[in-house]
C-alpha cells in the first residue's frame, strides 16, 4: 500500500505545479497579441493596398487619355 499512497501524492504534487505554473498563460497571451497586429497590419496594408491601386487607374487612365 505504500508505493500506492507515495504515487498519488506525487501526482498530486505534480498536477499542483502545473496548475500554478503561468507560463504557457503568458505565452497564450503573447500569441493572441501578435495575432492581433498580424491582423491590425494585414487590415491596414490591405485598405492602403486598394486605395493606391485606386490612384493609380485613375493615373493610367489620365495619361492614356492625354495622347
């Protein structure tokens, strides 16, 4: 019955470590971040993305006219 009882109080131990432990919350939290500006950044270069690409019809169109 002892390496029973030593067994549980190691797991015990164990799972009591692991729910103290705040590491991977702090990594979870890193990766939410940069999930955030990766999309912050693809919004921003998408809509500068379609306002230059309007500019520049409207500049082909007026030098094509311009002949």
């Amino acid at each position: 019955m002892k390496p029973l009882t030593f067994a549980v109080k190691r797991a015990a131990g164990t799972l009591s470590r692991l729910v103290r432990d705040r590491r991977g919350a702090t990594a979870t939290e890193y990766g939410l971040i940069l999930a955030f500006v990766f999309l912050a950044l693809l919004i921003g270069v998408t809509s500068v993305g379609t306002a230059t690409s309007g500019m520049w019809h409207y500049v082909s169109g007026s030098v094509s006219n311009a002949r």
